[in-house]
C-alpha cells in the first residue's frame, strides 16, 4: 500500500509532478497530511485520511473543517523530539505502507527544514522500504547498502532518457559504486564525503540502474526539461 505524505514545505505543482514523474500516485491508498502540508491536498487533487501534528501551522478553522470532513486528527505537543513530518511518515507506516512518498518536504522558508526531511530518508524504522521526496523539480531516494546477506544492492532508475542523476554520499561515504545507464560511468568505485564527483550524471537509457556495496547513497534525479 502506497501512503503519501504531505509536508509543509513548498507544495508540488500538479500537473508538473505528472509531467517529471507519470505514474507517480498509482495505487495511493492513504494520504497523512503533517500539520501545515494539509493546504496542499486540494490543489493535488488529494483527499486527506489523517492529520497530525502540533497545530502550529494551520489555523483553527482550517483544522476544524478537516475534522467535520471525517478525517481524522491527531493533535500532539509542540515540545516535542519529533518534527510534525516524522510523525506522518511514522503514522504511514502504522497504516501498513509498502511504499512512501513525501510531498512539500522541499523548499520552504526553512532550509533546515528541508535538510531534516532529507534525514527522513535513513529512519530505521523505513528499514528498505521504497520511500522518496518528490516535486516536480526532484525525485530523492536513498540507497543503504549491503542488503541481506551482505550482498551488493542493485537499484532500479528507470526514467526519461536526458535526466539528470546525482549520487551524493550520505555519512561516511560510499564504496563499490557501479552504474548502468548514466553517461560517466562508475565501475567498483568509491564516493567519499566531501567531493562531488557524482553530481549531474545523465540517464542515457530510460532502464539505468546503480549497484552499491556499502554505505548509503542519495539518489537525486532532476528532470531534463529544467536543466538548461
């Protein structure tokens, strides 16, 4: 079951998100709106089963339609270890998601916001469990690698021929990198912190994938048509 998660940062354009990424809300069965991320289910043509947080971002009014609307809503404490959008992904994995898809987790008036987002990625509790930030301008994914048994972890990017596609160490870097599919290949190497070697590869075959052998990796593709 895939759950889609709305975040408050900047919110997705509809018909950009079906454009970069078709197929993107196949088989949604749950929408868990974080707080302030509620505004943007409208506008994607979304309807809100759960919301949760601690209310700061969202008036009074707004939050009393949602609950009259029967979705249901979780009030938590402001002072709290967790943000408003790990609660949501937290509350999509009690509902039995098999896949997660954060919407509004980028942009904003707050960059540390979009960093801690971006943290989500490595919740231990998402274990390998297909999760992604997703706009119209990005699709982030992360790779933890070996996988069961040790073994390597091959990872499927099919897409458009022409996107951008950046592997960016995540933590103490990242060994036995191999690519298919991009233009500057990789062959069993490593991507250490700190240097950019893996920014602005390019998707030569729309079935290209990436096989690490340890370490976590982020995935980051951008569109063609918004690079110039």
């Amino acid at each position: 079951m895939k759950v889609i998660v709305l975040a408050d940062g900047d919110g997705p354009d509809r018909v950009g998100l079906d454009l970069a990424w078709p197929r993107w809300a196949d088989g949604a069965a749950v929408v868990v709106a974080a707080d302030g991320g509620a505004r943007h289910a409208a506008d994607l043509g979304l309807t809100i089963d759960t919301w949760i947080g601690d209310g700061d971002s969202i008036d009074t009014d707004s939050l009393a339609s949602l609950a009259a609307s029967g979705v249901t809503v979780r009030r938590v404490a402001e002072a709290k270890d967790e943000s408003d959008t790990e609660l949501a992904v937290l509350e999509a994995l009690a509902r039995g998601a098999d896949e997660v898809v954060i919407l509004g987790a980028l942009g904003g008036f707050r960059i540390d916001h979009t960093i801690a987002n971006v943290g989500l990625l490595a919740m231990p509790q998402l274990g390998d469990l297909p999760t992604a930030l997703l706009d119209e301008r990005a699709r982030i994914r992360l790779i933890t690698a070996p996988g069961p048994g040790g073994r390597e972890v091959r990872f499927p990017l099919p897409g458009k021929v022409g996107d951008r596609v950046s592997l960016l160490p995540y933590g103490e870097g990242v060994a036995g990198v191999t690519t298919h599919g991009l233009a500057y290949p990789l062959d069993d190497e490593p991507l250490p912190p700190g240097p950019a070697r893996g920014l602005s590869n390019v998707r030569v075959s729309e079935d290209a994938a990436v096989v690490v052998r340890s370490g976590r990796l982020l995935v980051v593709e951008t569109p063609a048509t918004l690079v110039e």
